[in-house]
C-alpha cells in the first residue's frame, strides 16, 4: 500500500505545483502517443503528413511545460524535436 501512496503524491504533487504545466504535459503526452500509435499500425507505409504535425503538437507543448517547470534540458531537447518536426513535416509536404 506505501507504493501505491507514493504513486499517488507523486502525480498530485506534479498537478498541485503547476496546473497548468500539467495540462500542457498532458496534451504533449496525448498527441505524442497518438504519433506514435499511428507510426507503429502503419509502420510498413506510414503517412507522415499525420505523424509529424501530433509530434510536433507534443513537443511544443512540452517544451512549454518544461519552461515553465524550469526544467531547461527537457525544455531544450523538445525545442529541438520541434524545429525537427517542422524540418520533417516540409520535406514530407514537399515544400523542400
């Protein structure tokens, strides 16, 4: 029962110190499954004109949960994925 305790103040205390850099992690964590599910059922041909934009979604949102958590790696590493999405989803449209 003392993990199942712990569990529960760990997403309490990560709701509780910046709602609403918990609800820009949960859109970030919601579009990026949703990247990843689509990569993974059509892994043999996937259409990266839907893969690319969810990531996207999920790393600008994360990127500004991280900023305002103060957590600059993480903050960093996902403005990178960002700007690489952006890079893929223009070669994926054609645009260059």
């Amino acid at each position: 029962m003392n993990i199942l305790n712990s569990i529960k103040a760990f997403w309490l205390n990560s709701y509780q110190s910046d709602k609403i850099a918990f609800s820009f992690e949960l859109v970030s964590f919601l579009f990026t499954v949703t990247a990843s599910l689509t990569l993974a059922f059509n892994a043999k041909d996937p259409n990266m004109l839907y893969v690319y934009p969810n990531f996207f979604i999920g790393s600008l949102t994360q990127c500004y949960a991280s900023y305002r958590r103060g957590a600059a790696w993480v903050m960093i590493l996902t403005a990178y994925f960002s700007c690489v999405n952006v890079f893929g989803f223009g070669i994926a449209s054609n645009w260059w």
